[in-house]
C-alpha cells in the first residue's frame, strides 16, 4: 500500500505541482490549504509525512508543528521555505520538523529527501537495544534517553543522531557519514543540518561536568566517554 503525504501549502499551483510529483513517484496524497484545514484533516487521517510551507495566511507552518509536537504527534515533516532564511530554518529545525527544501525546489530533490526522511522514520533493528556513554543511557525497546538517571526527551531525529554518535562512540564520524546514516542524504549537499542538531544536542548533554559531543574541525563529529 503507498505511503500517504500530506500537502500544506497556500499555493494552488504548488500543490498541484506536489500532488502530481508525488503520485507519480508513488505515493498517496492528501492536500490543505492552511494549517487549521490540515488540523482537521488528521482527525481522520495518519499521513506518513507532512510536506509544510512556512507562509501561510491564519496559521503559519511554525505555528502548525509547535501544534503538532505538543500534542505528541510525531509525524515527519518536511518544511518549505520561499527564502533560504536561516533564522527560519533554524526555527523549523528546533520545533521539530525533520528537513526543509527551499523554493524554488528542484523535484528530484524533494522525492529524494522525502523518501530519506521516511527511510530514517523507520526502526532500525541493527542497532543494540541498549547503549551508554558516560552519563548518556539508551534504551531502544522503551525509547527511552537518559542522563544521570533523569529522562530527556528528545525529537525523533536528535534521537537517531544520538543513537548513531554512542553506538560509534569514540569513533569520529564524517558529516557525510552522518547525513547518510541519519538523514538518507546520499546526494552532494552543502546541508547544515547536522551542526545544527549536534547544537541541541549539546545544550541538554553538556552539563555537570560531561562535554563528550567533539567537533573534529574539517572531519565531523565523536562522542567519547568521559576521562
């Protein structure tokens, strides 16, 4: 059975272009035209994906994932951004959607990170259910993090890129490892992402004492147990 996605945007034009791309790639697809439509539609509908735009008139897309994450749904979400505004992605980012593609957007890269965003929503069974380093427990069966024994939560794709650092603890990993492994991002891509994520990271791990998320400048990225 295909995937669902859901389309938000403002734009006729754009989601017609969407729904036409996404069906030919093979999914099923479902659209709104703002955030409050799209808030109805998932009474009694679980999309796979959210495809998001940003500027939207009575509820924006930021205003719709913080609704979202509150409530607990964890649905993926792609954002759509019409400028590549940082400050904008970066908010996107922190409330919790999982990528962005800024307009105007080049087809084969939005098919492609929807089906990388979706390949890395899915439970990897590969990975040992449990993994420490230093104060940092997981425990994969309960989805569970924690530190110094007190539960952190976090977002599902600060999850999988915490999962990656500890199960290769000590080992420095390359941001294009790490784009790959996390995100499904196998093309060339000047992505930010991953500093971004390894930031918030670093604001609810590094505390009493424990700094173990490295930057190796030029390579990427190891956590290692402390001294």
């Amino acid at each position: 059975m295909a995937e669902l996605i859901m389309i938000v945007d403002d734009e006729p034009g754009v989601r017609a272009l969407l729904n036409d791309t996404l069906r030919i790639a093979g999914f099923e697809t479902i659209e709104a035209g703002d955030g409050m439509s799209a808030l109805t539609l998932l009474r009694t509908n679980k999309p796979a994906l959210m495809v998001i735009d940003i500027n939207m008139p009575l509820m924006d897309g930021f205003e719709l994932v913080e609704r979202l994450r509150t409530n607990n749904d964890l649905t993926p979400v792609l954002m759509l951004t019409a400028r590549e505004d940082k400050g904008d992605i970066a908010r996107g980012l922190k409330i919790g959607a999982d990528d962005y593609v800024i307009k105007p957007f080049g087809i084969e890269e939005l098919v492609l990170r929807i089906k990388a965003i979706l390949r890395r929503s899915m439970k990897l069974t590969s990975v040992p259910t449990k993994l420490t380093c230093g104060p940092i427990a997981i425990d994969d069966e309960q989805h569970l993090v924690t530190f110094n024994g007190e539960e952190v939560e976090l977002s599902p794709t600060e999850y999988r890129l915490l999962q990656i650092l500890v199960e290769k603890k000590g080992r420095v990993l390359t941001k294009k490892l790490l784009l790959d492994e996390v995100w499904g991002i196998t093309f060339e891509s000047e992505s930010t992402v991953t500093d971004t994520y390894i930031s918030y990271l670093r604001k609810k791990f590094h505390k009493d004492g424990f700094e173990g998320i490295k930057t190796i400048r030029g390579v990427g990225f190891q956590i290692q147990e402390p001294k």
